[in-house]
C-alpha cells in the first residue's frame, strides 16, 4: 500500500576494477508497517507467529542498576529486552553462544549487515542462534521511525552506532512502562552517547558481573570474554592503570607503529603508493613474511616483509596494506631458517626495534661474496602499514610454562599455537592448572601496540595432549575441515531407507544388469566402503574389446541448489584421516547408495570405449546405466589374478584384458610425452581392537594400481 511504504533515492560514485567512474542511483523503501516483534505491544499488528519476544522472564529478575552508565527507566516494566551493538557480535560472540546467555534479544538489520561485511564467519554463526533461540530481527533500515540518513563527514561506522541507537530509543517509546531496553556495546564512546540519550548501556563485562548470577557461569563466561581494546577502537583501559593522552590512545611506551586508518589507506591503494594483499607468513620463521600485491602487475613479485617491526603486528592470511621501501633497504629470503616453535623465541624490548635492521647485511654474509648474485637475489621489501581486514580466527595448541609466564598467579599465561606461524598469544583464565596438559582452543582478540604479544581468550578444551581423539580434533579444526552434524534440511534431501530403483528410472537408463558378457568388478584398497568407480571388459563379434568405466550416479540424489548440494559444495572433498574418515555427504549415500557394492543393483554414468586388438581407441559413447557389480575386488586380490597364469574365469580374463589395454595406452601417452607424477606414499599399520597407528611402511604400488589410475 501507498501509504505503508516511502521510497528514497540514494545516489553515490563508484569506481570499477578497470578504474572508471559512474553514479549509482539505488531506491530505498521505508515502511511503517514493520513490527516490533513483542508480544507485550498492542499497537503491532503481529501475523501468526511474528511476535516472538516474550512478555515474562521467569528465570530473571528485571533490576535496574544504578550506576553512571544506565538511567532509571519505569518500575512497571517486567521483561528486558537486549539490543546488541556489532562489536559485541563480532568479539563476544562465544559468550553469545554460550548457554548461559539465554537473553531475549532484538537484533538489528544495520548489525546483521555490518557483521556480514566484516566477517562472514561470525554471520553465520549469529545467523544459527537466530534460529535456534528464537532472537528477532528487527529491519530497521526500512522503518520509516528508525532510519537515519549519513551525514556529511559522518564514518559509516559513526552512521551505523546512530542507527543502532536510535532504533532502541524507538523501541523505549514504543514499549514504554512495558520493557525496558538495553543497549549492550563494548564500545566506551557508544555506550556514553547512549547514556546522553537515555539509553540504558552495558559493556559485555559489565553485564557478566551484574546480570549472571551463577558464580560457575559467571567464571566461564569471564573466560570467554574477547580482549578488544586496541588502536583505541574500544577505550577499555580506562582505569586499568593505563594513562591516555589527549587523543585517546595509551602514552605507555609502544613497541609497534600505529595502523593507518583503512579509509585512508584504501585511498593510496587506489592511487599506487601503497599495495594490497593477503599476509602470508613462512612456514619455517614467523618473523618473515611475503604479500603478493593483488592491486599491481599480474608478474609483480612477492613483496617481502622481514621482521617485527616490518610486519607491524599482522597475521597469516591478514589482508594488509603495504609501502614499498627503498631500494636500499631491499633484502632476500634467510637462506638458513631457524627450527622450533613459531612462538618459541621470546620478544625482548630492543627486538621490535631492530627488527627493521634484519635487511641485506646478514644475508650478504650467506651468500657467496659476489656483488651481482646479492643484487640478483634482492627482493622487493616493505611494511605494512595497515590492516584491513583480520583473519580472526581460533588457534589449536597448548599453554606454554616457562619463565616467560611470570604473571600465572594473575591467570595471564602464553599459549602456543600447533601452526608454527602464529606468535605465542596471551590469555587470561582461571582454569590455567586444570589446562596445563590439555589442547585447547584459543581465539584471537586484537594485538595492541603497547604488547609485545597479541592478545585472545580461552574459548574450550579438546581433551588431554597425546590422546588419539584430541590430536585428530586438533588436526580438522586447523584444517578447518566441516564436521559438524547433518543439519535436518540436508537430511530432509536423502530418499527413503527401503529406497529402491523405480520402475520409470529404469525405462531411462541403458541396463547392464543382465547384458551378455558384460561382467561389471571394481578394484580398489582393502577395506573400502565408498566403491565410486567399477570397470568391465569384453569381446565383441568383429574382435575389438569394450571396455567400460562405471562411475555412482550421485547427482541422481542431489539435487542442484538443494541443501545437500550446498552442504557438499561447501565440504568440497571427503577427508581420509589414518583412523576414520570425513564424508562430503551422508554416509546413506556415500557408502551404500552410491557405493558400487558387490552384488547390489546402482546407478550409474557410463563410459563405452570400442577399442582394436592393436589398442587404438576408434569408438567412445556415453549412457547413463544400472549396474550390478559381480565382484569387490581389493588390490592385491586382483594383483594375484593378474599373477596367475592358470586363472581362467570371466573375472580373471577381464582383469588380464583390462590390465593388457592400459599398458598399452601408458606407453603410448609415454612416448606423446606424458609426465608422471609420483611421491611415496605411507601406508599405517592399524590395531585391530583399538584402531591405533601400530607401524608405518611404504604402500606398495601394484600393476592392478596403474591398470585402475589408467582407465581413470
């Protein structure tokens, strides 16, 4: 209807890759039919199942808290609802998940977005307690009382913290003497603009203290609290001992050169003088790094960075921005790496100093004297000078108890990641005693100027160090391998248990179950239970061979665009672990449906080859079948087939048949020029009870292992 809905044209410039400017024109609609969302209102013209926020909270009390950060609202209220501001979504979103904050939350559009810009990560974990706490979202951006324009010289992010309080000042006045709104921000400037604004305001550590009554969720909640004051983006020091100049930032001694706001820095990049890309550090020494610039020539080489001070407190797979320094101070890789843990050499006060200085003359000593082979060898060198966007992310690895943990009794201790790129970080816990010998989890807060360290919280524990199952946990969630359960819409995808292939599939498909002479086998490692491949062989009447390679059908299961396909899409592989296995999709599928089993009818996309007694292909067809394979044959059963010159059967002569053509067809590839890759590979000696690695020994590589890899 005309009268529900405003509309607004935006207009702002954009430049493209290619560097041309143009006018975006964007409409924008405001509605003033767009409801709260509680239960309580009576003026929200809620549909069946909209409101959602509750009119009582029996497991707490509504008490206002005097103090000089909240105003005293309307004791007749009897429900609180919580408004969050993005820094709480973006760094305290482990105390969110946690079951102890079980708060009715309104969330915002202009914070969903915000969060989705900066880290799409963390969006979909706050988008899985949407669903499963029943928080609401409220579209503030198209309320017609609840959107603000940005004004001149505004920052999007001052824009977006005015938006957010002005949406819970239109909430107080909608709700009044019903609800009682509060803002909760670990922003110190957001939450004094809130207090300005009558606005009740609560920084996160705030609300642990005051509102979480338990002493037991209190402790592990506190443990799970982000460390966000850095830069000054958040002023948290305050009256921690800390002195702050006039501009906000601390006056302690610093050991790092402040990051270029990233307004500013995109700026230069746009103009050439600085370059952009991923931070990646070396595998073998932390304390050297290389960006490839994504906004210069596609040939540009790596730009080094090497030392503290140089890599200004980035991490691996930051994306930076970077100064090119002069020619003088250009330098090469360390020829000889330092071995041990990445964070395994202290960081004393002069280092971060003379970090700089690790330029050409140290390696002028490594290389052989020649002044044109140094200069051939120098690579561009640079520092970053700003940090655009963080990899945040959460480290696997264990504490470190050295004499480097001096303030343990304050719970401040080092914790050592399993990936030797990242620096010791410090976190603060009251559990340090009972973490001593375990693997833990540890995410990544901010890394201020004034610590020699960065600086992360205790998020859990996997369980003892040396354990079989905590070492293969740490080992998928460094990978950032998926193995979290089979959501109920990807199980919703899968066909009914006692699914069998209906009548009308059949009329589609070309039947191989009962062909003359067509004698379907599979070979594959000992044990396998996702048979994806078969194979068969045989002779037609004018003397040439058809040969035929059997692939599952999958894509008959999996729909494209459907939930199960997203799900494998964003699995991307299975993964093969020495003691268990991590499927891209369900195992109904993997190791039943689509597994070619012996015995068993199943789908499949077959390829036909026509090929002469000379081996030269002169025919290829294509069908999509049902087969039924007659044999499961494990490499080296089929290996002594293949060995035995008195085997006979159909199963042996096609297993000779097929290894005879793919010798042929190596050879000749050989002799096209065809390159072969090949490393050893380590086949582990498993226990028969406990599954645990007994030995490990080379993998034998079998003529039944090339005769499959041909086909294939």
């Amino acid at each position: 209807a005309m009268e529900a809905a405003m509309r607004r044209c935006r207009s702002y410039i954009r430049r493209n890759r290619k560097g041309n400017v143009f006018k975006v024109v964007a409409e924008h609609y405001l509605r003033n039919d767009i409801w709260c969302g509680s239960l309580l209102c009576k003026e929200c013209k809620h549909g069946p199942g909209e409101a959602i926020l509750p009119t009582e909270q029996p497991w707490k009390k509504v008490e206002f808290i005097k103090s000089s950060e909240e105003k005293l609202e309307s004791k007749k209220a009897v429900v609180e609802y919580i408004i969050l501001d993005t820094n709480i979504c973006l760094h305290q979103i482990d105390v969110l998940e946690d079951a102890a904050f079980h708060e009715s939350v309104i969330l915002l559009q202009t914070v969903l977005q915000e969060t989705r810009n900066r880290s799409v990560g963390i969006y979909k974990r706050l988008y899985k307690l949407i669903e499963s706490r029943n928080w609401y979202v409220f579209s503030n951006e198209h309320h017609v009382h609840t959107y603000i324009e940005r004004n001149p010289k505004e920052s999007p992010n001052d824009r977006n913290d005015r938006a957010i309080r002005a949406a819970a000042r239109w909430y107080q006045s909608h709700l009044y003497h019903q609800a009682k709104i509060t803002l909760l921000s670990d922003d110190r400037l957001n939450r004094e603009q809130a207090f300005t604004d009558g606005i009740p305001s609560l920084s996160m550590r705030k609300y642990i203290s005051t509102r979480i009554k338990s002493d037991a969720d209190k402790g592990r909640l506190q443990d799970l609290l982000a460390n966000t004051s850095q830069d000054g983006e958040f002023s948290e020091t305050k009256g921690r001992g800390f002195k702050l100049d006039k501009k906000g930032s601390l006056a302690r001694n610093t050991f790092y050169n402040e990051h270029m706001p990233i307004a500013k820095a995109k700026g230069f990049i746009r103009a050439g003088k600085l370059y952009q890309g991923t931070f990646k550090v070396n595998r073998n020494y932390w304390k050297e790094a290389s960006v490839r610039p994504q906004n210069g020539s596609k040939d540009a080489l790596p730009i080094l960075i090497k030392g503290l001070e140089n890599m200004n407190r980035a991490l691996d797979g930051d994306l930076v921005a970077v100064e090119l320094l002069g020619r003088e101070s250009w330098s090469k890789p360390d020829l000889l790496l330092p071995t041990g843990d990445a964070g395994g050499e202290e960081i004393d006060e002069t280092e971060a100093a003379l970090a700089s200085t690790e330029t050409t003359t140290k390696n002028k000593k490594k290389a052989d004297g020649s002044a044109q082979s140094i200069e051939e060898d120098l690579r561009p060198s640079g520092k970053v000078v700003a940090i655009l966007k963080r990899n945040s992310r959460a480290y696997c690895g264990s504490l470190v108890l050295d004499e480097r943990s001096r303030d343990m009794k304050q719970g401040r201790v080092n914790f050592a990641s399993v990936d030797r790129r990242i620096p010791y970080i410090e976190i603060t816990s009251r559990q340090i005693q009972n973490l001593l010998d375990k693997r833990i989890i540890v995410q990544f807060d901010s890394w201020p100027r004034n610590s020699r360290r960065p600086k992360g919280h205790f998020v859990k524990s996997l369980g003892k160090i040396g354990d079989l199952d905590t070492e293969t946990n740490v080992v998928l969630l460094e990978h950032e391998v998926p193995t979290h359960p089979w959501s109920p819409e990807v199980l919703k995808c899968l066909p009914a248990e006692d699914w069998t292939i209906p009548p009308e599939e059949v009329k589609k498909r070309l039947d191989l179950r009962n062909k003359k002479g067509v004698t379907v086998m599979s070979v594959d490692p000992p044990g396998c239970t996702d048979i994806d491949d078969a194979l068969h062989c045989r002779k037609l009447p004018n003397g040439n061979f058809e040969c035929g390679v059997h692939i599952a059908d999958v894509t008959h299961y999996v729909r494209e665009g459907s939930a199960l396909d997203l799900e494998a899409l964003n699995r991307a592989t299975s993964v093969y672990l020495v003691n268990k296995r991590i499927d891209m999709i369900p195992s109904m599928l993997s190791t039943d449906l689509c597994s070619l089993k012996e015995k068993k009818d199943r789908l499949a996309f077959s390829v036909f080859w026509e090929i002469t007694p000379e081996h030269e292909i002169v025919d290829t067809k294509f069908f999509k079948t049902i087969i039924c394979s007659q044999k499961a044959y494990a490499y080296g059963d089929a290996q002594k087939l293949l060995d035995d010159e008195k085997a006979k059967d159909k199963y042996a002569m096609g297993l000779k048949s097929l290894n005879a053509i793919a010798k042929s067809l190596r050879a000749k590839r050989m002799e096209k020029g065809a390159l072969t890759l090949a490393s050893p590979q380590i086949k582990f000696v498993l226990d028969a009870e406990t599954q645990k690695p007994q030995d490990a020994e080379m993998y034998q590589l079998r003529e039944a292992n090339a005769m499959v890899e041909e086909f294939m």
